[in-house]
C-alpha cells in the first residue's frame, strides 16, 4: 500500500493575497468608512475624505495681500478666496483721473511727453493752478479746426485772473505759417540781460509801443540823443530800416515842436538833425564854430565850372530830372559824393552844393558891384 503525504494549508504559498508589509493593491478594493471626524489611524475611504473636504472651513488670512500691479496664480499652499479684495494702493497713479504728488522726473537719453488728441477740434493743453485756480494754460495743439494747409492746431499761452477766469492769450504761433502773435505789450526790464532774438524778422500788425527807448544792435544800453546817453534810438554793428510798401511815411510828435531825430558819432558827437516845428521841418548839418578850424577862403567858381549838371531821364520809371553824375563829381568835390562799398551804391549830397552856391553869389556880386562902381 502506497501512502500520500499531504503538507498542511499554512505551508502552502498562494499568489491571492498580498504581503503584510507595504502591499500593492490592485483593482478596486475597499474599506470601511470611518465615522466623520475620526481621527485615528483607520483608513481614510474616498467617502470619508469627500465628506471631510464638503464641510471643511478654512479661516480667512490675516495679511493683506502684496500690491505689485501684475496679477498671477498664486504658487503657495495659502488659500486665495472668491470674496477677496484687493486694498487700494495709494502709492501708484491710476491711468484715468487721478491726482499726483511731488516732482515727475524723466530720465534717459531720449525722453519724450506726448499728449494726443483724438480728432482736430480738441486741444493738448498743459495747466498751471493755484490750488483750485487755474493760473496759465499751453495749448500744444489748440481747439482751432485742422482744415488743411497746417491751418489749426495751433500754438498758444492764455492767462486767468485771480478768481481763476480766462482774461486772455497774449502769446500765440500760428501752425500754417510761424507767424508769431504778440497781444500784450512786451517789457523788457534788463535789456542787456534779457534779449529777444527773430531770425526772420519782427513784424507789427498795428502799432509798436516803446516806453522810453527803441535800442538795436549790440548795447541798447547806449541810447544817444542830443550829446547825451539818455534818450533816442541806437543802432550799433547794422542799420535801421524804415519803409513802407505803398502810401505815406509818417513821422510824427505830441509836441507842438521839438527836434525829432538825431545823429550821433561815437555816442556823444552830434553830426546832424532832423528837427521840426509847428509848421516846418529842418534837415540840419552840424556848424558848430567849435567843431572848426583853420578857416580859409576859396573860390568856388572854379569848382563850380568843372562840374557838369545834366537834363537826364532815370531808368526806373523814364522820368525826367536834373542833377550830376555822383561820379563825375567824385574827382573835383569829392565832400558832396557818398560811396557805399558794400553795395556800389554811390550818391550825392545836394546839400553840400550850398556853400559853393552862396560863395560863388557873394563872388558874383562884389564882380557885379565892382561893375557898377567903374560905370558911374
């Protein structure tokens, strides 16, 4: 008889259960759920932990959040809440009505401000206030329509009065053309350290009001008039030019008569006048004995025979005049020709005819007496 040896079941190793130490599960195996707010070692099921977060509360934080103007995802365990709101943060300007404090400073190689309108008819404008008032207003750009040809958007300075209300513009610059519009009287207290310089020229559209002195040219501190450094109009290093396209030029005074021009060399020496009264004016030529000396006579018959006057017509306009060739006159009296280099521009001085003329009458009629006292 044959016998079988059949080992016991605790012997036996089966791969249908897992280890005790650290298993792996597989498919879906379960637990039992613990009571709501165990807190033991019992296996938490799913059921347990989808109870526990359901009514979990989490107590609101205590520090108010970091304000540095970019929002992100939060990265840390600490909750973010759907009832949340951010403080506002005084330290930065808002893009739409707000109110700064202190100085703006720009800083780089290139800075720049722009201020855009939307559409023409709208202005850039820059404002000045005291406290609530407005003081001074720059209009980078002002209301004026943009119709074409740079018209509009033009360039101005308007001032308020105390009680903040527009008084006026009394700076303007025309965008079209450059043209400058001055609508006030222009002060200048310190000429020699304040100066207004015009590359292209300074143009009056109705009147020019000077309080005391019109100076022009390196120091209009230097105002000579009459032998003196008080009064009158300088023009220094250039020249002044008075003209008028068409119609009269006007020189006038409120006084019934006083001398209205003078001529000066080197500041102080009076050469000449134009002066008027209530009826006549005077173009005067300095005679003073004391500029004078070595007085000798001459005859003035001998120059007045060698130069020639002439019926001419000029070339500008065919009429007709008489007179002499400045030229011509240059040779043999030379004090009654002027002469400008620059221009070739060369004239005569009538004037200075005079006192050949009265010579050359005084020499005729001491012939004419001398004729008349050997006929008797």
């Amino acid at each position: 008889m044959t016998y079988i040896y059949k080992a016991p079941c605790w012997l036996v190793k089966s791969v249908a259960y897992a280890p005790i130490a650290s298993p792996i599960f597989t498919g879906d195996p379960k637990a039992p759920t613990p009571t709501a707010g165990d807190a033991d070692t019992s296996i938490a099921t799913t059921q347990f932990v989808a109870g526990a977060v359901a009514t979990a509360t989490v107590a609101p934080a205590t520090v108010a959040p970091l304000i540095n103007g970019t929002a992100a995802v939060g990265t840390t365990t600490k909750y973010a809440r759907e009832d949340h709101i951010h403080p506002t943060d005084t330290t930065r300007v808002a893009k739409i009505g707000d109110t700064m404090t202190g100085a703006l400073d720009f800083t780089g190689s290139d800075t720049t401000i722009r201020l855009r309108k939307n559409a023409s008819g709208g202005g850039n404008y820059v404002n000045g206030y005291t406290g609530a008032n407005p003081r001074w207003i720059i209009a980078l750009g002002d209301a004026a329509p943009e119709s074409g040809g740079n018209v509009g958007s033009g360039f101005q300075v308007s001032r308020y009065n105390d009680a903040g209300s527009l008084i006026g513009s009394p700076f303007t610059i025309s965008r079209a053309d450059g043209r400058v519009v001055l609508n006030s009287t222009v002060t200048s207290t310190s000429p020699t350290t304040g100066a207004l310089t015009v590359e292209g020229g300074v143009g009056v559209g109705e009147a020019l009001a000077v309080g005391t002195n019109l100076g022009i040219g390196v120091n209009p501190n230097i105002q000579p008039g009459n032998g003196n450094t008080t009064t009158g109009v300088t023009v220094q290093g250039g020249a002044l030019f008075i003209g008028k396209a068409s119609g009269p030029l006007s020189v006038w005074s409120l006084n019934a008569a006083g001398t209205m021009v003078y001529f000066n060399y080197a500041g102080t020496v009076n050469v000449g006048s134009i002066s008027m009264t209530t009826t006549t004016t005077a173009f005067n030529t300095s005679s003073d004995e004391r500029l004078k000396y070595d007085l000798q006579p001459f005859d003035a018959g001998s120059i007045l025979d060698r130069i020639s006057v002439y019926d001419f017509a000029w070339r500008a306009n065919n009429e007709r005049a008489h007179g002499v060739i400045a030229q011509d006159v240059s040779g043999i009296y030379p004090e009654a020709v002027t002469h400008d280099t620059q221009s070739d521009l060369w004239g005569i001085d009538h004037s200075k005819f005079v006192p050949l003329l009265l010579q050359a009458v005084k020499e005729l009629r001491a012939r004419v007496a001398a004729l008349e006292t050997a006929a008797i």
